[in-house]
C-alpha cells in the first residue's frame, strides 16, 4: 500500500510542476528577477573581491527557512526555484522540488513548482537544503557560487522572494568522504554526518530559528533573455519533469555477524538490537542493482558508529596488497554471490548522538545492490529501527511489451529496461555508480530505447541540445556533456549527427532537428579541415575512441591507425555522417549543402574501397597495410553502403565466423547487429546474444560496461541495452520508414520462432503486432495508429498496411 500511495504522489508532483511550467509568466522569463540569489555564513558574496574561486566553491551543506502566513489556503502559489550545485525544497515539512535539471551556466535551469497543495491557513514554512561538494562535486555537476534563489510567478506569490528575510544556518555535521572505487570514478563523494551537530527539526512550524543567520545576497536572479553581461547564473526553465520517487524495501539478510538479525528484516519494517560495545555487520541485499535514496533510522546508542557501504557487487579477494589497486586486479565473479568476498566502494557515516528515532538519508542518492551495514556500538545498546530505499530516476514509462513463450527474451527485455532506467537521470548517464555522465556514444543507444519502449523523447531533447551546448570554437562537440572537465571524442560528435537523424526518422519535430543544422556544419567543418585530397582523414585530434577493444594496433579504446595516420574506422563514420547530414539538409535546411555532403560521401566511398579493401581476403582492413581487420570496419562497411546486395551477405558471414577479426564489445555489438541485419541474416539475431546470456549466467541484473563480465568496472551500462530496440526492431520488424515514424516498414526476423507478438509506442499511438509461422506460412496481425500507413515484407513478398487492424497471410 505504501509502495502504491509513493507512485501516486510522484504522478501527483509530476503533473503539479507541469501544470505549473505551462504558466509561467512572461516576466519570469524576460525580465530580472525580484529575487536574489542567496547564500550562507562563510561564502563571500561578490566573487570579484579578494576571495578566491577555492572559498566560493568550498564544502558546504546550508539550511534556509522563511514563514509565511495566510489567510486562506490558495487554489495556486507557483513559485520557480533553482540552486548551486543542488537543492531540495520542502513545504510545511513535505519534500517537494528537487535541482536544478543539470545544465551548464550559460543554461541554469529552475524548477516551477505549484506550492498550493502543501499550503495550510495560517502560518507555513517554506524550507530548502542547499548543498556543495567542493572539490569532491560530481564531474557531471557544473558550479559557480553556492546559493538558492526562489522566485514568485506573480506579485502573489512574491512574497516568499528569497532575500535577506530568509533565515540560514550552515549545518556543520556534515563533512565529505573520499571514495575508493576501482577505475575512473567521478560520481561526488560520501558523506560523514555527526549528529551529535545535526540541525534537526528545521523544516517544521515548530523549530525555533531565532539563532539563524539572515540569508546574504548575491545578485538578482537573471533570465538568459535578461543577461546582459555573464555574472553566474543565466537562468532558464527545466525542460524535463520531476524525478520519480517510489519507496523500495530492500529485498533480503545475506549475512550477520556480531547480532542476530530477525528473519523478516529488511524486506518489513524490525527492529535490529546491538548491544553496547560490539561491532556487527549486516549485508543486505536488494536484490537488484538501484539507484536510490537509503533511510536509516536507529535510535539510542550514543557516539556510536554507522557505516553504510554501497556495492554493485562484492569482489573476489585472493589477498592481493589492495593498495593502489587498479582493474582488472580484482573480479567480482558471480554477482549472486557474497561468501568469501569483500567489500570495496562507497560509503556514508553517521554517528549517533544517542536520541530516538535520528533519520539519515543521504543528501544525494546510492547506486547498489548489496548496502554494507557497519555499526560499532559504545557504552549504549543501539537500535536500528528501518532501513530501506527510496528509488529514483527520470519518470519514463515502460509503454512496450513482447508477447512470447520464450522466457529467455523476456528476461533480457526486464534486465534491458532496468538498465537503460539506472542510467537516466536528468540526463542520460555512461553509469549511475561510477561517472554520471552524459556520452554521446551511449546516449544514441539509450534515446532508441527511449522510443522504442517508452515513446518518451523529452530527455532525448535535452541531451541533444545538451551537447550541442557544449561546442568546442573548432566545431566538434565534447564527449559528454555536462562536465565541468572538458574531453573530446571526435567520433562520438559524428554520433551525435546519427542521433539527430535518428530523432528525426522518430519522432515528428523536425523544427527541433532544423535548430540543430548549424550544430551539424561545424561538425563536419572540422572533420574537413583533417581531410585529405581524397577525403580520406588523416591524424585527426583528440581521444579518437571507438570500442573497448583489446586486440592488435588497439589502444585505449582507439582502433588501429596507419602510419600515415590513416584510419578505416574514422573515414567510414566521417562517411556515414555525411550521408545522413545530407539527407537532413536535404529535408529541412539547405539543398545546395545536402548536394554537397553527397559529393563528399561519394568520394569517400570511392577512397575507402581503394585504399582499405583486401580482395585476397575479402574484407575491409582497418589501415592501408592491411595487417588489421575488425568487425567494425567490416561493420561500418555494410551500413554506410560501400558494400552491398550478395557482396556484402558475403562479407556479414565473414564478420561473424572470421574469429581474427578484432570483436565488437557489447557496445559495438548494436552497430555489428545493424549490418549483420541489412546484410541479410537478421532471422539469426537471437543467436547473437551471448554476451548477454553471460550477464544473466553471473547474476547480473543489469548489462555489463564491457564484454568481459569478470573484468567489467561498472555493472550497469545501458549501451549493452540494444535488445531492447533490436526486439522490435529485428525480430518483430518495425521501424519507420519515413521522417518522423509517419511511415512504417514492418520486416520480421523470426528465426527458428513459431509465435511472437509484442506492441510499441508510436507519436500517434501504438504499434501492435501478432505472428504465428505454420507450415512455412505467416499469419500477421497488425494494428497502426490514425493516419499511419506503411508496408509489411516477408520473405520478398509485400503487404501494404493501412491505419488501424491489417490481418493477412504470406
């Protein structure tokens, strides 16, 4: 019951801040705002005295309060919040906003929030959290000033304008905690809260403040549209919608050891005793990997302390010196297991100021699976009185669903799902547990998903205009995006291209897509300042990542170069790109620049079968010397067309049965599944999955960064989660077949299946379809949306579809 009311307020909050947005007033957007932003003791507060950029952005966790008291209870109080880096703003002592949407400082977002429904007659608080993490912020997490700033819609609602009539404290128990993680690793710190100092209380009518601070002042709160010179924060209104927030009780005790722990803990609310001076260690398991807020509440037990650990899964120990360990030195093996191993990962402290009932929940949410339970008891018994989580993530919506006997699939489609959902946020993100961060490479995978399973293209949007943000003055993108810390990866702007012409085969906003033209030309603009007289590139800059590959010639990600500095791979995603900016221009800019993108693509075609085609063994080699093959030049090869018809059928089952070939990761493997397809051998795509069969053979419950599972940093990469478009796509056949899905080309891959049906979402609707394969005949149900028309091919024989039910034979 409490699962369903928490999944009911988040729709409830959801359609609050979207019904708020839709009225945001004109002023709020082009005018300076009456507001200030504020900030707390210690934060000086014009960054242009002698206070250095160290101080603005130091460690600091600030508490704000204002009363307001009213006659009567209003039918509307919106009000447009933001903060630096983070804040979460309660009503009367209920959670209601969270941010800001992670943007950058040219583009801050707010939040627009309707406060009425926690308003009562006479007197409210109004009280938010505001938080930095200093040097320990997460990578993804751009700065300037700590601050807060709230703002009403209208002279109503002004009232609560922050200023210096606001109340602040900065609440000193909290420290930060470095993380020891193996690999790269820039997701924010943990914490250490004392609550021996804890501000606590604060959000209710009740709390004495009268020993607050006033809040200081920095500047007026400034819309983009009012930024007349860049002094912070140029502020603009959140594109995406609340996050979710629906609580998880974690699933089971995998061992004990210093307390004896009831059966029926955690999965129900138990009291745990400790006793004075003891330590105990719980392992709890979710059961699956999440991304969530933890709730601990204990009571007594002063000056005790709790550790929470927070582990993907636990590693295998073989009593290495774990100093300065690095991957691959430890492997987690079966993810199932927790005999033997050891924890290494994140972690939080609290230490308890012996008072009943001292909540703890992490300003910032967890990735895990298993949480680690440390507790080192005192002079006093300690009681743990919950724990459990409150999972988050962007709101989508599974709105897909495969109907078959094959439980296999199934399973993969859930895993897929839960995958592509940990790693959205308010962006896309690489992972949730190590980096957070906003790749264009994975994100193409992810918005595909997105469409595929959801019909959501909301955080599609905004990771496109995201990264188009985040142009360098050369032209390229960076390679992800937010980041407070620069990196480029010329491929994945390429990428980039390939997801708008996927947004704008998808979904039916080509004037989004046009917006993006010029992004599109300063890419390709620097990819031709490295062309060569043939088109083809050569010694192009940067981290010219590709695939995680470990085979000759690869380094770091990098496929082989020649010693010409030449590269196969790069001169056919520079083609691939070219070919679909051309038919972009072609379609919504400018028809002289599509002519000339096709003549680029032309002469590149030519260049990569002259210089990279090894007729004695009937491929495509990754250099001129012709030393290295791979599948993804192979692969690339097929989808750019340079090969085609029976040559290329040819050359797909070479791919797949050439074991010298350089592989494809689990990444790659959606680009190696495309050509396979196009090349004709799509009915053999259930076949291809055994990467993913390995993940669910080691107890994975999301799909693994890289192929080797054993030696995989991060469980959870929704790169690995193609299947979820490919189950659609290949198998049941559907994708669109004109801009904006308004055609549909329906081709079914069903291999050795008898029986398979399944339904998508559509911008129309839904995409529904039924097959049942006797005696070598097809019978197919099909039901399009209003006004969508298409065509259904099986075995070279075309049906044409028509809007609404199609039944036939072939």
């Amino acid at each position: 019951m409490k699962k369903k009311f928490s999944i009911l307020l988040t729709l409830v909050l959801s359609s609050i801040a979207y019904w708020a947005t839709a009225q945001i007033s004109e002023a709020a957007l082009q005018k300076p705002w009456k507001a200030q932003w504020i900030t707390g003791p210690g934060i000086p507060v014009n960054r242009y005295t002698a206070a250095s950029d160290a101080t603005l952005k130091q460690y600091g966790v600030f508490k704000f309060r204002k009363t307001l008291e009213l006659n009567e209870k209003p039918s509307s109080f919106m009000v447009h919040v933001s903060g630096d880096n983070r804040y979460r703003l309660f009503v009367n002592g209920k959670h209601v906003s969270q941010g800001p949407a992670r943007g950058d400082l040219y583009f801050w977002n707010f939040e627009t929030v309707d406060l009425a429904p926690f308003l009562v007659a006479g007197n409210n608080v109004i009280a938010a959290v505001v938080w930095n993490d200093g040097r320990d912020k997460p990578e993804a997490q751009i700065t300037h000033v700590t601050g807060f700033i709230l703002q009403g819609n209208t002279a109503e609602e002004e009232v609560l304008n922050t200023n210096d009539s606001w109340k602040v404290i900065k609440d000193e128990s909290y420290s930060p905690l470095q993380v020891k993680a193996p690999g790269y690793y820039v997701a924010g710190p943990g914490e250490l809260l004392d609550m021996r100092k804890h501000v606590k209380g604060w959000t209710a009518a009740s709390f004495d403040d009268s020993y607050w601070e006033k809040a200081r002042t920095i500047t007026a709160g400034t819309p983009k549209a009012a930024s007349v010179n860049s002094t912070g924060w140029m502020l603009v209104p959140s594109s995406i919608p609340p996050m979710e927030m629906t609580v998880q009780r974690l699933a089971t005790t995998r061992k004990a050891e210093g307390v004896k722990v009831p059966a029926n803990f955690p999965a129900t609310k138990t009291k745990v005793t400790i006793p004075a001076n003891t330590r105990a260690t719980i392992v709890l398991d979710q059961g699956f990997l999440t991304n969530a807020y933890p709730t601990l509440v204990v009571s007594g037990g002063r000056d005790a302390a709790i550790s929470l650990g927070y582990t993907e899964g636990f590693y295998i120990h073989k009593g290495e010196d774990l100093r300065g360990f690095r991957p691959p030195t430890l492997s987690k093996g079966n993810r199932n297991e927790v005999d033997g191993k050891i924890f290494i990962g994140k972690l939080d402290s609290l230490i308890s100021d012996g008072t009943s009932n001292q909540e703890y929940t992490p300003l910032w949410w967890r990735t895990y699976r298993y949480i680690l339970l440390t507790v080192n008891t005192k002079a006093e018994t300690l009681t743990i009185d919950d724990i459990y989580g409150t999972f988050t993530g962007y709101p989508f919506v599974q709105n897909a669903s495969l109907q078959t006997s094959n439980a296999e699939l199934g399973k993969m489609m859930d895993i897929g799902w839960r995958t592509a959902r940990l790693c959205a946020f308010e962006t896309y993100m690489d992972c949730p547990y190590y980096e957070q961060l906003q790749y264009i490479g994975d994100a193409r995978i992810q918005a595909l998903v997105s469409f595929y399973n959801a019909g959501d293209d909301r955080l599609v949007k905004n990771g496109l205009t995201l990264m188009d943000h985040s142009r360098l003055a050369e032209g390229i993108t960076l390679s992800r995006y937010p980041t407070d810390l620069n990196q480029e990866i010329p491929t994945f702007s390429l990428w980039w291209i390939a997801m708008l012409h996927d947004f704008y085969m998808y979904r039916p906003d080509s004037t989004f897509v046009k917006g993006k033209l010029p992004g599109i030309r300063q890419v390709l603009s620097f990819f031709e300042s490295y062309q060569q007289e043939d088109g083809s590139l050569k010694n192009v800059p940067y981290w010219v990542f590709t695939d995680w590959v470990e085979s000759k010639g690869w380094d770091f990600g990098m496929a082989p170069k020649g010693v010409h500095g030449e590269s196969a791979i790069l001169d056919l995603t520079l083609l691939w790109a070219y070919q679909v900016a051309s038919r972009l221009e072609q379609g919504l800019g400018v028809k002289e620049i599509s002519r000339n993108y096709s003549k680029k693509a032309q002469q590149l075609r030519k260049t990569i079968q002259s210089r990279y085609w090894d007729a004695q063994k009937g491929m495509y080699a990754d250099t001129e010397a012709k030393d290295v093959f791979s599948q993804h030049v192979n692969s690339l090869a097929i989808l750019s067309g340079v090969i085609e018809g029976g040559n290329a059928t040819t050359l797909a089952n070479k791919i797949i049965t050439d074991t010298s070939l350089a592989p494809a990761s689990i990444y790659f493997k959606y680009y190696l599944h495309q050509a396979l397809t196009k090349a004709g051998l799509g009915d053999d795509y259930v076949k291809w999955l055994d990467i993913w069969r390995e993940n669910i053979a080691m107890g994975l419950s999301t799909w693994a960064e890289i192929s080797d599972v054993n030696r995989a940093r991060s469980d959870c990469h929704a790169w690995g989660s193609s299947p979820n478009i490919e189950f659609f796509r290949i198998v049941l056949g559907i994708d669109s077949d004109a801009p904006g899905f308004a055609k549909v080309r329906i081709t079914p891959h069903l291999g050795a299946m008898e029986e398979i049906g399944g339904e998508m979402p559509h911008p129309n609707g839904k995409i529904s379809v039924k097959y049942k394969v006797q005696q070598g005949v097809l019978q197919a149900e099909v039901l399009l949306p209003e006004k969508i028309e298409g065509a259904f091919v099986w075995k070279n024989k075309t049906q044409i579809l028509k809007p609404g039910k199609n039944s036939f034979k072939l």
